[in-house]
C-alpha cells in the first residue's frame, strides 16, 4: 500500500457538504464567527461564516506554518504534542486543532463566544471530521478522475504558457 | 501531498525552494513574483527579519486557472536558510509536493550546499518520507560568479540521485523559470 502521505486526497461533493454541515453546526453552537478545514500543508478544504478581511489563501498558510511550527516546539520540549494551538488578541481569537495527522480545524471567534465552549466543541467537531478524513482516504477516485479528465496533460501544456519571462 | 477538491473542482499542490542561507530561494519567488501574469500571482508573503533575511517562510500562490475542468493552484513557498532554523525548515517542508533545492555555485558554498542537501535528506526520512519518491529539481544559481564550480562537480556532490538540474542566475531571472516548470510538471505527473 502506498504512504498515504504521498497519495493525493480527494474531498467528494458529499463529504464537502458533510464537512460544510459541521463547521455550520460549530459555529452556531460556539457563537464563533469563522471556520475553515484546511490540509496540514495550508490548502483550504472548506469555509464558513463570516468571512476575514484579508487574503484567505494566505490566512490558511499562515495558520498551518503556525501549527507546524508549533508542532516542532513541542518536539524540543519532550512533549509529544500541542493538540491544539490558540491564539490571543484584543478583539478576536484563534484556535486550531489536528484532525488526525492530516486536516487542521481553525476556528476565529470574539467576546461573543466562551473560549472553553470553543475549545470543547473544536474537540467534539475535529473527532467527528475524523470520520470524514477515512472516507476521503478510502475511495480511490482520484486515479481514475486524473485519467478520464486527462487533466495531467492540459496541467503540463498552461505550465508551459504561463510560467515563463514575460 | 497534493489536494483534490471536486466539490469546488480544484488542484492544490505545494512546492518548497530549499537551500543553504543566501543561495537565492528568495531572490526565485521574487523573480516568478515580478514576472507572472497578473491574473496567476497571489500576493507574496515574506515572514523576514529586519535585515530582510527569511525567519520563517515566504510564499507565494499561484493559480493557472481552470485546466481540464479543475482550478488548479501551485503554493510556493521558501524555507529560510540560516543554519539555526533547521526545526522550522521542518515545519515549512510539511505536506510538500515538490521541492526545488537551489544550490550557491560559488566554490567557497560547497560544504553549506552539502550539509543542506543532507539535512533535507534527513529530513524528509524523519516525515516518513524518501527523497528519491518524491519530485525534487536542483538549480545551481550564480552561474555568473568566477568562482562559480564547473557543474560535473556540483553535480557529483550534491545531486547523487541525479535529478534533472538547471544553471541560474535568479538575481537577473536566468534559469528560474525553467527550474519552475520542471518542478511543476513532476508534481502534476505523480499526482
């Protein structure tokens, strides 16, 4: 079996709509105002609620650099690791939790929402985005959408206009 | 690792610019910065010191726009090269696709481009990972150096897996480019 770190993911309809409940529940029920489900290397997989002012592709690498690093203080610190990560300023906040080794839960709240509240439910949602995470590990759609689409070849052909002196 | 995202029909993949300090990972992503069309190049985010040396990551998206059906973006980022910042090298190397190592042609940069090519090689065993399995392309920027090393020996030192490899000089944009497209065509091709 391949290393399923080396394997590309891919996110169905249905498990983004799953994914998109989830974070729509979260939200309410932790009054917190964003959240997003992103790949441990910052891609984002999925976003809800009120939406920042600023580039969201860069917030999602920015937060999972964070939580990278993070990760490795922990390591020189003997501890095995920061589960979770949270982030303090004067009006909003930021906490992000692993789901498993590969997805990361990333929820911006303010003084409207109970930082423990916050912190259970993010557990209780990252356990159930678990589920999730195997059922996008187990179908091999991948492969054959590459395959049929023959996407690979149109992907070489815009590298070729598009990366280059202008 | 790439992403697939067929809801919103998107590619995501990541690509790392590794190297020893002052080789020039930086001066790359400036360069692809400058040059690519507006409607490709995100915004790029340098995470530096105040002498503008690279502390965490710099980076920069891409998007090629819908290929085949599919959004498809290529994340670029830098590692930073001091020595001291090995632990967040690893952190920056997390789930990568592809990684670009830029070597310093400059004789006296042999043993640093040595020890960096070693240290991503431990590295990536340490994610569980090999260097061999995944897309990896050397550039040897500042071709334009006297003191630059003939390639054979750069070679021979640091590109023993012998990937395909490319002369640079990145400051004036030679090279880049090319170092780019091959990188990103291995990275789609094992997708």
């Amino acid at each position: 079996m391949a290393d399923e770190r080396l394997t590309t993911l891919v996110v169905s309809e249905r498990e983004l709509a799953d994914i998109e409940t989830l974070l729509e529940k979260l939200l309410f029920d932790a009054h917190a105002n964003f959240g997003m489900v992103l790949d441990r290397s910052g891609q984002l997989i999925a976003t809800k609620g009120k939406v920042p002012q600023c580039d969201l592709v860069i917030l999602g690498a920015l937060v999972a650099g964070t939580f990278a690093s993070a990760r490795e203080l922990a390591k020189a610190l003997n501890e095995e690791d920061f589960h979770v990560l949270f982030q303090q300023g004067n009006e909003q906040h930021v906490i992000t939790t692993l789901v498993e080794e590969q997805w990361l839960l990333s929820i911006i709240f303010d003084q409207r929402a109970y930082l423990g509240l916050v912190k259970v439910l993010a557990k209780e949602t990252a356990q159930e985005l678990v589920t999730i995470l195997q059922q996008v590990r187990s179908h091999s759609e991948a492969q054959q959408l590459l395959a049929k689409k023959d996407v690979t070849t149109s992907v070489e052909h815009k590298i070729d206009a598009l990366f280059r002196d202008s | 690792m790439a992403l697939i995202n067929v809801a919103s029909r998107e590619i995501h993949c990541k690509i790392v610019y590794y190297g020893p300090g002052f080789c020039g990972k930086t001066t790359n992503i400036e360069y692809i910065h400058s040059q690519a069309p507006k409607e490709v190049k995100g915004e790029l985010l340098s995470i530096a010191t105040e002498t503008e040396r690279t502390i965490f990551f710099d980076f920069l998206p891409l998007d090629l726009g819908t290929v085949a059906g599919f959004r498809t973006r290529f994340h670029l980022y830098t590692v930073p090269g001091q020595i001291i910042y090995e632990k967040t090298r690893v952190a920056v190397l997390n789930g990568s696709d592809g990684i670009v190592f830029v070597a310093d042609s400059n004789r006296s940069r042999l043993q640093d481009n040595v020890a960096s090519i070693k240290e991503l090689q431990r590295v990536v065993s340490a994610q569980g990972r090999q260097l061999a399995d995944l897309p990896l392309v050397i550039q040897y920027n500042k071709r334009d150096l006297p003191s630059a090393l003939p390639i054979p020996v750069l070679n021979a030192m640091i590109n023993p897996l012998k990937r395909s490899h490319f002369e640079a000089v990145a400051v004036k944009g030679q090279g880049v480019f090319d170092t780019l497209r091959a990188i990103s065509k291995e990275v789609i091709s094992k997708l």
